[in-house]
C-alpha cells in the first residue's frame, strides 16, 4: 500500500539552523550588493512565493 503525501509532506527539509544561516548572508550580502539586482531578486521571491500557495 502506497499512502499518500501532500504537497507539504514532499518538500526538503531545512533545519531553522540552515533558514537562519541563509537569512544572515542573505542580509550581510544586501549590503555590499547593487541595489537594483537586491530589488529585482526580492520582487521575484515575493511572486514565486504567492504563486506557490496557488
């Protein structure tokens, strides 16, 4: 037998060590980046982020 999963169930998963280590360079790269590359990245993680959810 073959239970089904969600989509929830199928997604890697990531300790909140790795999301915060991500979130700390994340936020130490913004500020030596060029900011029109920092808009661009963050507009489309906002629209790949409500388009999940869909």
């Amino acid at each position: 037998m073959i239970a089904s999963k969600s989509q929830i169930d199928r997604r890697p998963f990531r300790s909140q060590a790795d999301r915060k280590s991500e979130e700390a360079l994340e936020s130490q790269y913004r500020s030596v980046a060029i900011p029109e590359v920092v808009a661009a990245l963050s507009q489309a993680r906002r629209e790949s982020a409500v388009a999940k959810p869909a």
